[in-house]
C-alpha cells in the first residue's frame, strides 16, 4: 500500500515536471520568436532608410564651358556682379552643346536640365577671381532635381512620357550628355554645408544641424546643473515629508507629460511673456531644457541613491560634514549615473520636433544660423518639413536626414556608456 502510494506521488511529480518544462519551453520559444520579430522590423527599417537615403549623399554635375563676357559682366569697364545674369550665362554654356536647339518651347526644356544653383556658383567664381574676367573656364555645375533623380535610377526612364517629369527630347540629351562624358556623379557637399532651399539639389542640412547644437548647447547648459542640484537637494537634503512627497510626484508626472505641451508652455511664457524672439535656438533651448529636466533629476536621484549608505556612515564617523560627505564621497560615486541620465535626455530632447513646432521653428530658414538669436530651425523639424515637400527628390534627402539624425544619436549613447566606463568607480 506504502509502495503504491509512493509511485503514485512520484508520477504526479514528474507529470508536474514535465507540465513545467514545456512551459518554460513555450516561454523560451515565445520571446526568442518575439525578439526575431523586432530585430526583423528593425532590419527592415534601416535597410529600408539606407535604400532610400543613400542616394542623397551623392549629386549629379554637368561640365560647362563657362564665358566670363566682359560685355555681359562689365559693361562699363568695371566688374558689376549686382545686376549680372548669370543664370543666362550657365544657359548659354548648355545649349552651345546643343547648336540645334532653335525653338523658343525647346530651349526653355533644355534649360530646365540644370539648376538655379548655377547661376550663384558662378558668381561665386567671379567673385572670389576677378582675373576670371573675359575668358572662359569649364565649370562643374548642379544639374536639376529631376536630371539627378533620373540618373540616381528614381525615374524610370521606360514609362511613357506623359508619366514622367522629363520629356523624350530631355531624356536624349541627358543621354547625349551622358555620351560626351560631361555628366558625372560626385558627393553631395551642398548636403551638409548648406542652408534650406525650395530646389532640392540645393537643400542641406547645415541650418538644422547648427540649429539644433545652439539648442543643446543652452539645454545642456541649464538642466544639468539645475537636475544634478534639485536631485542631490531632495535625496540627501530634504525633509521626508508631504511636500517632498509632493514635489517627487510632481516631477514622475511631469517626465511623463507629452512633449508638445511644453511646447504650449514656452510659447505662453518665453515668446508671449517674455518676448523672446520666435523660432530662435534660445527659445528652444529654453523649452527643450522644461523637457530634459524632469528626466535628469530622476536619473541623477537613482544614482545617488545607489550609492551604498556605509559610504555615509563612514565618512560621517571620520568627522566629515553632510556638505563633504555629499561632494567628497557620494558625488563623484554617483556622477556616472548622473552624466549618463544626462547624456540620455540630450538624446531625447535631439529627436523633440513637437515642442519645437509650437514655437514657431517649422519656419523657411534659409540662412545659417550665427548665434542663439538667429531665426532657425531643428534637425527633427527639417525632415518634417522635408517629408511635408510634394517634390519627390526631397523624399531622399528625407532619409539621409534620418540617418544623420540617428548617427548623432547613436554617437551620443555610445558617449554616454564610454563616459561611464571612463568615471565610474568601485566600492
């Protein structure tokens, strides 16, 4: 009887092992094919982003022989760069490639084939060597939007030609172009060193990026020092009471709070109150330093609170002070968590574009910003306005923005781990 009830039990054992077994099985199964689920979206992701943004780091050229006429630049002896057509001159150098084009509606189509931003290059040029003056030089010049997407594969050149931006006749003489070797592809320096544009090829992202490093620099500058001291206030100085307890509420709740409303807010006080220009990186500095402050106090409270409390004690029975305990001891214990929260609301306030909107950077800048009162915009709000753009080669350029945007970020949360490698100590 003892011996059937020994089996009995056992059997019931080993059924419960074995239910528990393939749960844990099931389990495993289930978040390795939930983790190859995300990793898959995310490969789909960049490979998707890097198809389409590629692209956009390289430009299309056209080879120009370019006439510096002294009757056109000098009419009165002296070179007059104000009144000067020079996009005519960049016209004339491209159809004496074509003698034959003769036809007012032909002309106007192979003009079509290079950019406005010929006309500023060679102006450039004169400008920078007057000796320019009366001769000629071939020049390397933008070609347009739709010539470049053509020739980067984005305009299927075998649709019918009622469905595509460029006509038969401008496809043979990009072909012809193409055959006299004049056409080449190099990388797109306008990308990074210039300001906003209505044409595409001109487009870049120096605005946004300058924009958005005048920005971070007035973040950085305000709400680590005032994060790092409300943290080290409420954790090792304040009173545990109501109103510390109030005030921890308050901030868990405000780190949650949707970005745009902080938006809302220094639109009412900054730029209505205050009178702060719009659309300066002040303003957003000011604004996106509202946003990152929560996240940093609460990250520099979970590290001083890490902080084991025998280092206290020990100190204190040294005949340290509170102030030397905290600056001496549990400080520079808990900076790297500190830096590292730091480093990571800069990644967050980086990627903000809702706040920014409501203050007014969703404007046209097309000139640099020089300093934190200059009219600008953010790296965020550019490829929104660029993805808002019906013209199809901003779509590239949309792309290579994100990517750059990702390798800022990327840059910053790898900073942020070598930084706490670096500083981090041992107890």
């Amino acid at each position: 009887m003892a011996a059937d009830t020994s089996t009995s039990s056992r059997t019931k054992v080993e059924a419960g092992l074995a239910r528990r077994r393939r749960r844990e099985h099931l389990f495993r199964a289930g978040g390795m094919a939930a983790t190859m689920v995300g990793v898959l979206f995310l490969i789909v992701f960049f490979w998707t982003l890097l198809a389409q943004g590629s692209s956009a780091f390289v430009q299309t050229f056209v080879d120009l022989d370019i006439e510096f006429s002294a009757d056109l630049l000098a009419p009165d002896g002296e070179l007059d760069t104000a009144y000067a057509d020079f996009d005519g001159i960049a016209r004339a150098a491209l159809r004496k490639k074509f003698p034959e084009v003769s036809g007012r509606n032909d002309r106007r189509a192979l003009n079509r084939l290079i950019s406005v931003g010929a006309g500023y290059q060679i102006r450039e040029a004169i400008e920078s060597n007057p000796d320019l003056l009366g001769r000629s030089q071939v020049m390397t010049l933008p070609v347009a939007a739709n010539v470049d997407m053509l020739m980067k594969g984005n305009i299927d050149r075998s649709l019918p030609e009622d469905q595509r931006p460029l006509s038969d006749q401008q496809v043979a003489w990009i072909d012809a172009l193409l055959a006299d070797d004049s056409i080449s592809t190099r990388f797109n320096r306008a990308l990074f060193s210039n300001g906003d544009s209505r044409e595409p090829e001109l487009a870049g992202i120096r605005g946004a990026l300058m924009g958005s490093f005048y920005m971070l620099v007035i973040t950085i500058a305000l709400s680590f020092p005032l994060g790092a001291a409300a943290a080290i206030y409420l954790e090792e100085f304040a009173p545990k009471n109501r109103w510390a307890d109030l005030i921890e509420v308050n901030i868990n709740n405000l780190a949650a709070v949707p970005s745009i409303v902080f938006g809302l807010l220094g639109l009412a006080v900054f730029i209505n109150w205050m009178a702060i220009p719009r659309s300066a990186p002040l303003v957003g500095g000011l604004v996106l330093s509202l946003l990152t402050l929560p996240v940093i106090i609460i990250a520099a409270r979970a590290a001083i609170k890490a902080v084991p409390p025998s280092i206290r004690e020990a100190a204190l029975a040294l005949g340290a002070s509170r102030m030397q305990v905290v600056f001496h001891h549990v400080l520079p214990l808990a900076m790297p968590g500190m830096l590292t929260g730091t480093i990571i609301g800069m990644s967050r306030a980086l990627g903000e574009s809702a706040p920014l909107l409501m203050i007014g950077m969703v404007a046209f800048i097309v000139d640099v910003p020089a300093s934190f009162s200059d009219p600008a915009t953010a790296l965020p709000v550019q490829i929104y306005l660029w993805a808002d753009s019906p013209e199809r080669a901003f779509a590239e350029r949309t792309s290579a923005a994100i990517i750059v945007l990702l390798g800022f970020l990327l840059i910053m949360n790898l900073s942020a781990v070598i930084m706490r490698r670096k500083v981090e100590r041992q107890w």
